[in-house]
C-alpha cells in the first residue's frame, strides 16, 4: 500500500505541474481543458477537478479516479471534489490504449477552429512529419456525458501515426507515453495549427511527399535526441 500511495502522490504532482504548461503556452481559459495521467502498475488514474482555477490547483486537489472515470476512496481521496466533466473520455482511452500514459484536452484556439470545420490539419510542415507523422486527423462530434468522445479518440487514432485528434466542433485531444508527451503534443497541436492557417492566408501550402514523411517520423521518433 505504501508503494502505492506513493506512486499516487508522485503522479498527482506530475499532473498539477503539467497544467501550468497548459496556461504558459495560453492553450486554455478560465477552468477549460485538462490533463490525466495513468498510475503506472494500477488501473488507476489521476485528473484536474472540475471547475477549479488553474492558479488554485494543487496535487492534493487532483482527483483520483478508476479506469472507468469513478472517483476512488482512501488515502489519496477528495470528496469535496468532482473530476473534470472529461474523464469518462480519458478513461475510455485508458482501457483501450494500453500504451498511453497520459492524455490531454484543450480548447486552443487555432487547433479548436480546424476541429469546428471538421477539416484535418495537412502535413505541409517537416515539425509535423516529426511529432505526427501525417495529418492531425479529425474524430466525429459526440457530447459530453459518456465515453462517446474517448470511442472516437480511440478509433480514429487507431487509424493514424498522430498523438492528437481534432473531435469535431470540440478541440483537440492529444496522447502519449506519458502526461508529458502528451502536453507536449497539445503545445506542437496548436502550433502547426496556427502556422497551417497563416500559411493559408498566402496561398496553398505545399505537401511533402509521403514517403519523405515517413522518413521524418522515422527518423524523429528513433534517432533524434537518442
């Protein structure tokens, strides 16, 4: 039990540290967007409360969940709070995708505009064939309230190389090993998202060839920073 607690604990300071990233690079407002990561050897995971401030967060405030979104008791519990409104969609990542670690949600603003046009972000950028290998694909609308948005997280990641799926008039959700990676790819989310659009405002961009694409992927996810 001890290990565990421990565990717990290491992983809920992870979580509230990794939410300062989300306002330092300004892709949330007020209370929206979120960040989860998985209690590694547990079918546990741990989440932002609902509705609590960023500037207010601390790791005893996040809440500790199973892997189908129900609040656990014990030592690590919080019944003042309740888990953000998308943990049945975090959740249901967890259960289907047992390599991720953790997962992200925002609202940022350029990545947020593709997703309400229902459109995918182009691979035009060499800093997406790297950290997406393709296109940054988009997932069918579905509402809040059950595990509807993390069926379509899961099936349509299923299909792509990519971290990050924009779900229809909604924003971006992005995975990874680990919460880190998955912050990490909500911050390139929204970046190429902005560059695609402005590269739009001056004409077509240019695609890079698929298999040069492949190469970037490649080469990035085996050999760079190795």
């Amino acid at each position: 039990m001890s290990n565990l607690l421990e565990s717990i604990a290491e992983v809920r300071r992870e979580v509230c540290e990794l939410h300062a990233e989300l306002t330092r690079y300004e892709l949330v407002v007020w209370t929206a967007g979120n960040v989860s990561a998985r209690v590694p050897g547990h079918d546990l995971m741990v989440i932002k409360p609902s509705g609590v401030s960023y500037a207010d967060l601390t790791p005893e405030s996040m809440v500790v969940t199973d892997l189908y979104g129900t609040p656990v008791e014990g030592d690590w519990s919080n019944p003042a709070l309740s888990p953000s409104s998308d943990t049945a969609a975090h959740a249901y990542v967890y259960r289907h995708m047992p390599e991720v670690g953790g997962v992200v949600h925002t609202h940022s603003t350029y990545a947020t505009a593709w997703a309400a046009r229902g459109e995918e972000i182009p691979c035009v950028l060499t800093m997406m064939g790297d950290e997406f290998g393709g296109t940054i694909p988009v997932g069918p609308f579905a509402l809040i309230g059950d595990d509807s948005i993390g069926r379509g997280i899961v099936d349509t990641l299923a299909q792509s190389s990519s971290p990050a799926v924009l779900m229809q008039n909604h924003g971006p959700f992005t995975v990874g090993k680990d919460a880190r990676s998955a912050v990490k790819a909500a911050v390139m989310c929204e970046e190429v998202a902005r560059t695609v659009h402005i590269s739009r405002q001056l004409g077509e961009p240019l695609p890079i060839d698929p298999a040069q694409i492949d190469s970037l992927y490649a080469r990035y996810q085996n050999v760079y920073g190795r």
